[in-house]
C-alpha cells in the first residue's frame, strides 16, 4: 500500500506507538512528525484539523483522529 501519510505524534504518546505498529504492520511507508519536538508543526496542525489530540493521521488529504485501524485501511485502499 502506498499512499502520502504523515503521523503526527508526541514522545510519550502509547496510542501514537499503536499507529505507528499499525502501519509497520500493514508495511506503509510515512512520515512521522513529532509535535514535541517541532512546536510550529503543532501550531499548524491545531491550524488545520482544530484538533487538541495525538495520534492525527493524514492519509492523501484525509484525517484520521486517534487509533481507527479500519477508518486506516479503509483510506489506504482508495
């Protein structure tokens, strides 16, 4: 499966670390942003999504909040 994915994250994150599997797993690649350690890319995905919370998935320009591994596939299969 291929797709444009960024996961963004925290360091301390136990949900963040299920995505990631979830997508080592299903063997897809994506960039990982850690939010922690980059405090502008969280201004700008609050910017974006209005959205408090870690994990936030954006797949091909879709979001995914939290761990939903079937809303996941569901949009790596389109």
């Amino acid at each position: 499966m291929k797709s444009d994915i960024t996961l963004y994250t925290t360091t301390t994150c136990a949900v963040c670390a299920m995505v990631r599997d979830l997508l080592s797993h299903l063997n897809v690649e994506h960039k990982e942003v850690n939010v922690d350690l980059n405090p502008i890319a969280m201004i700008i995905l609050i910017g974006k999504t209005r959205q408090l919370t870690v994990p936030q998935i954006n797949i091909s320009g879709k979001w995914v909040f939290g761990f939903d591994p079937e809303r996941i596939v569901e949009l790596l299969n389109k």
